[in-house]
C-alpha cells in the first residue's frame, strides 16, 4: 500500500456504523476520490473537527492496488472557510456546490482547475461583504446568484459539458444574433428551421428559450476571474431565470434531481 498526500474539500460524508465514515473529497492531485475513514467519528487526533463541509484540509490516505475505496490515515486543517457554515443562505448555497461536484465529478478525473475553483469561491465567499462604503447594499440572494451562475458555467467547462451555444447543433448554421433556442437532449443551440423541421429529430427534443442575456453571461463568466461579480451588475429576476435554466439542463444531462436546488 503507498501513503498519499494531497490538499481536498469533503464533498459526501456518510455513516457507515457507530465510528466509520465513507467520505468523498475534490482533491488538488487525485481528483476526486472516495475513502473509508476508519474509526473516524472517535478518533480525536487524526479527524476530529477536520471533517466539515468548507475546509480545505490536507488528507492522507492509503492507496490499495486494485481497491476503489482508499483509507483515509490522517487529516490535518490548512484553511477553514467557517463564515459559509455561519450563514443559512450561504450554507444552503455551499449544499449546491457540494452536491454538484460531486454529481459532475468522476472519481480520479484529476482536473486541477475544478479544485481551484471551489478553493477561490469558498475563499471569496468567506469574505463576502454586501455592504461597502458609498454603495447601496445588495441583497445577498442576487449575489449568491452570481456565483452560482460563476460557479455552474466554469465546472461545466472543466468537466468538459458547457453547452455549444455559437452554432446549431443541426446544421451548424451560426448563432450570430444569440436568438436561438436551446435542445436540452443535444446539449445546444437550434435554430428555426431544424427546431421547426417536422421530419427532424429535434422536433420532439424537448425545446427551450433561453433567458435574455443568458450566452453572453455564461460566457462573461467562464473568460473572467472570481472579480466579475461585483463588477456586473444584473437584476436578480435575471440571475433567478438563468438559474433556473442551468438546473434544467444539469437535471437533464445527468438524469437526476438536484436535491439542493429544491430549497427547504
Ligand atoms: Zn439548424
């Protein structure tokens, strides 16, 4: 068995009797990977405290030649992000992130832009101040929106699934206005004539109009660092409906339900 050392983010944690743990992590050099943590629940020293939601922890675990489970050994704190545990909004907030990694996610996909990114968000999110000098305040939920949608549009883009909004995914015609529809089956934009075409698949593909602006936000954010969102400045309504968009499509492209989106 090797000992392995990476940094991680606990994104599933189950029980598994009185002492053990099943936990999953989005890791800086494994991707993400799943460990039994024996004893865990009781031993002091090695995890206790260090296995919240919202913790970037150092892990060490045992690599089994032919298991897919790993032992996790040893767990040591190098940055806690407590305010996201502080906050409701924000802590159901953090539940959607969590939930989606680890739907999105394949074990040992090692992608380090994915482990970046939930680090950047959680740092700026732990810092998040609504109210600065000289400006009005803005409501919290418009900017949690914000993220999600920062959020959502650069785990789409490492994992590889951003949906082809440039061309139509029938006939490649170019979606130079941005006044396409989107198919959810093929993961794209459409145009009138293939969405129209009765002999074409796509006519039972279920269809649906985008929100206003939604392309050129989502690209916005997958070309911009973390600090586009207090520099945009979007109505909420706006932000709620490309929410709701990107849930559709993410319920649809992994078949299930995203029980974090369901709200309390
Ligand atoms: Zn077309």
């Amino acid at each position: 068995m090797k000992l392995l050392s990476t940094n991680g983010f606990i994104i599933y944690a189950k029980k598994m009797n009185e002492a053990d743990l099943l936990l999953s992590y989005i890791t800086e050099d494994y991707g993400k990977i799943t460990c039994f943590a024996n004893n865990a629940r009781k031993s002091k020293k090695r995890f206790l405290g260090k296995l919240e939601p919202a913790m970037l922890t150092n892990i060490k675990f045992y690599e089994k030649p032919g298991m897919t489970l790993d032992i996790l050994y040893e767990v040591d704190m190098i940055e806690d992000y407590k305010n996201l545990r502080k906050d409701i909004d924000i802590y159901l907030f953090l539940t959607k992130l969590i939930e989606l990694s680890r739907i999105l996610c394949q074990e040992r996909d090692n992608n380090k832009n994915i482990f970046y990114l939930i680090r950047d968000v959680f740092k700026s999110l732990d810092g998040l101040e609504t109210v600065s000098a000289g400006r009005p305040p803005v409501s919290i939920n418009t900017v949690l929106l914000k993220y999600e949608i920062y959020f959502i549009s650069n785990l789409l883009k490492f994992t590889g699934i951003f949906p082809n909004f440039s061309n139509c995914v029938g006939c490649s015609e170019k979606n130079l206005q941005n006044r396409f529809d989107f198919s959810l089956k093929k993961g794209g934009v459409i145009c009138k004539s293939c969405a129209e075409d009765k002999y074409n698949e796509f006519k039972y593909a279920g269809i649906n109009k985008l929100p206003v602006n939604f392309i050129n936000l989502s690209n916005l954010m997958v070309e911009s660092d973390l600090s586009i969102i207090s520099k945009l400045i979007v109505k909420e309504e706006m932000l709620a409906e490309c929410s709701i968009f990107l849930r559709d499509f993410l319920s649809f492209h992994t078949g299930k339900r995203l029980k974090s989106f369901e709200g309390i």
